[in-house]
C-alpha cells in the first residue's frame, strides 16, 4: 500500500513540474519543449471557443500571436490514473495575445495527459479565466 502512495506522490510533483515546463517553453518560445510535452493530437481549447491544433498552437507560440511573459501558479489540482491524468491549473499569467496588448490574466487551464510511447504529454488544454 505505501509504495503505490508513493508511487502516487512522485506521479503528482512529475506532472506538476510538466505544467510547469508547459508554460516555461510557452514564454521562452521552446519549440523543441513544447513539441515534446504535446500529443501529436493536441488540441487547445481557447476561452473564446476557438481551436488549435498543436501545429496552430506551436506556430502562434513561435510566431508571436501568442506572448507569454509571466506565470504565476495560483492552484493546481492534479489526478492521475493508469493511462491518463488531469491537471486543473489557476495561474496569473501576463499574456498578449492575437495583437492585443500585455495583460494580466487569471487564467485557468483544465488539461488531459496521456501516458505514451515517450512519457506524459498534454492531449487536452481548456483555457477560461476564474
């Protein structure tokens, strides 16, 4: 029973240090990072209903649609399972997005991960503020 507890608490700090890496490579534009903590299905649910393959994600990212400048983790909720986990991130997070300006945000991102072939990887992200 205590090695699955701890088996358990070491799956939690490995998928909270990934959200961490996620919006890390999201700021220094790592298209190699993101490329690698991405499903090949991903896709990101954005608070306006809009969706983004990771393709459409990685190159808005590297392109400049999308600027991240700052996160600051707020809460994080993570549940994993067999085969798949779920993470419910509340960050600050200072952003400037589709031509906007810089702007803080509350920004709350549900996620899926799976576990494949490579490790853990982000199949989902839905964003929304709180």
């Amino acid at each position: 029973m205590e090695d699955i507890m701890t088996a358990g608490m070491y799956e939690r700090q490995y998928l909270e240090q990934l959200y961490h890496q996620l919006y890390q490579a999201m700021m220094d534009k790592d298209e190699a990072v993101l490329g690698r903590v991405l499903a090949d299905d991903f896709v990101l649910y954005h608070m306006t209903g809009m969706e983004q393959t990771k393709e459409e994600f990685i190159a808005a990212v590297m392109d400049g649609t999308l600027n991240y400048y700052a996160e600051m983790t707020q809460s994080i909720a993570i549940t994993p399972f067999e085969d798949h986990a779920e993470i419910l991130g509340r960050s600050r997070v200072v952003a400037a997005v589709f031509g906007g300006g810089r702007t803080p945000w509350d920004l709350q991102l549900k996620c899926e991960l799976i576990r494949g072939r490579t490790g853990w990887q982000f199949r989902t992200a839905k964003a929304s503020t709180f």
